[in-house]
C-alpha cells in the first residue's frame, strides 16, 4: 500500500505540487466518465440470434432420418408424420410461434447429425444417441429417452456359443458375427463393448434381423426398445430370438443442435422441462401399445 502524501516528510512546497498534480489528473478524467455515462449502448435484436433467425423464417427446421423408425417417427395411413419426436417437434414450434418443416434428407443417423452441422436444419429430433464423437461437432439437449443397450441372439447360436459358460460370460467375451446399422451410434458401442466381435453393418434393421433369424448373423446390437419390439410385433420370433438388456450399458437419446445454439439449447431444455418429458424404453412401448398391436395384427 502506498503511504499517503500527507504521511511522507516533503518540503511544504513539494507537497502542494503533488497535491495539485493529483487535482490537475482527476479533474481530466471528469469529462471521459461523464462521456462514458452518457453513451447509448448498441442495438440489441428483439432475441438472440440463434432465435430470432427462426423467428424470421417462420418456420422451425428439424432433421429427422429418411427411414421410419417407430415409434419415434413413421408416417400414418395418410402420409403424415406421426410419434414420439414428431410430438416433441411439433410442440417446440408451437412455442416459438412458428410453422414446422422436416428435413428427411438423411440416410443415416450421422447425416441426420450433418444436417444440423451444416445449418441445414434448426435442430434434429430423430432418436438420436448421444455420443463423444458427435459432439465434437454438435451440442446436444438433456436427454429425454434414456435406455440399455440390448442384443438380439439366435437362441440355437448362442447355445453352440455357450459351451459350458455362463450366459453373461458368454455374451461378455462374445466373439461371433453381430450385426449393426450402418452410420448408427451402435457401430462405435460394439467396438467398445464387443471388441472381439465381427461387425457387420447392414442399411436397415429389418435386414439386420432376418440374418439373425437365418443364422447368418449371431446376433442384433441395438437399444432395448428396439430389440423388445420384435417379439411384441412377431410373438413367435421367440422361439427362435432371444433378447438381453444390458444392465450395464445406457443409451441417452437427446436433441442435437448447431455447436453455436446456446440460446436454442436453453429454450429446449426448459421446454423438456416444463413439459416432463423423461421416459424410458417401458414407458415408450406402453404409450405406443395400440400403435404395434395393430401393426402385428396386420
């Protein structure tokens, strides 16, 4: 601390220089506050600009993948878009005032991601998982699904494969084919799960499944939910599938929006929020119930 100059043996006149410097320098700094004071600050748009660009489009742009994956999004008897993240889609354009419009230009679940990375929509609602490797481009909400991971095992497979073992350490050290859809989070899980595994990636999760039931593939890694809807939709599968959770496994299902949306990311967060919007696998499949009841008596 610098003693004060009344404390400080100085000449009687040097003392009133100094003492009159100090004057002569806060005297000038005077006009540079009042100035300060006085300034105006910028114009501020109404909202932020991740908002307001959505705002003046009118219309909220969402990704969702190309394939129907119910009950997430599929199209009814009339070719619209109906579930889950169309409900959630639909209720997040109702609370910025705006129209809705879906891109589905994505073949895959990375694309769908791509979309939102290259601005070419608002934000993706597609059953999306989050990942490490995604968000190194993108920034994802809360999420709002959170499941196990699951497999789907030929039952005669997985006897040979057995052998003496126990079940879970024979699905712990599994080293046959499994199959997984190309693009999808599940190709990087595997890898970390199922290191001795062989990959194979196919387009579709129907194709997926017939070459389990086949034998051509040992087993199906997906979510629970997924891997629980085949036997609610083909209750003799079961004869010849078996399904396991994964206990020690999860699968987040959230939003991803532009790396630069944070404003966006806040509104999307409270609007999950507000509206409790928190499920699991069971509570997807019960709100859905009637929805494969009658596709599996088609």
């Amino acid at each position: 601390m610098l003693p004060r100059l009344s404390s400080l043996r100085l000449p009687h006149w040097t003392l009133r220089i100094a003492t009159l410097a100090v004057l002569i320098v806060s005297c000038s700094l005077w006009p540079i506050a009042a100035a300060h004071a006085d300034e105006v600050p910028p114009p501020r748009t109404e909202m932020p600009a991740d908002i307001q660009r959505i705002l003046d489009r009118g219309k909220l742009v969402v990704a969702v993948l190309g394939t129907d994956n119910a009950p997430f999004f599929m199209e009814d008897g009339n070719r619209q878009l109906t579930g889950l993240d169309v409900k959630i889609a639909q209720g997040l354009a109702d609370e910025l005032g705006v129209d809705l419009e879906f891109n589905r230009s994505a073949e895959t679940f990375d694309e769908v991601v791509d979309q939102v990375y290259q601005l070419k929509a608002d934000i993706a609602i597609s059953k999306l998982s989050r990942t490490l490797s995604r968000a190194k481009r993108v920034q994802f909400s809360r999420p709002y699904v959170a499941m196990r991971q699951g497999l789907l095992v030929n039952r005669l497979q997985l006897a040979q494969q057995i052998q003496g073992q126990q079940v879970i350490e024979a699905i712990r050290n599994f080293s046959g084919k499994m199959g997984v859809i190309q693009g999808s989070s599940y190709v990087g899980f595997i890898q970390q799960k199922f290191p001795n595994a062989t990959i194979e990636e196919y387009p579709a999760w129907d194709d997926i499944v017939k070459a389990v039931i086949r034998g051509d593939l040992q087993a199906a890694y997906r979510d629970e939910l997924e891997v629980k809807k085949i036997i609610l939709k083909n209750p003799d599968a079961a004869l010849r599938l078996q399904t396991i959770a994964l206990t020690d496994t999860n699968d987040k299902i959230a939003m991803a929006l532009p790396w630069d949306s944070d404003h966006l990311q806040a509104f999307v967060n409270q609007y999950l929020d507000t509206f409790s919007h928190d499920y699991t696998a069971a509570l997807v499949l019960d709100e859905y119930a009637d929805y494969f009841r009658t596709e599996a008596n088609q």
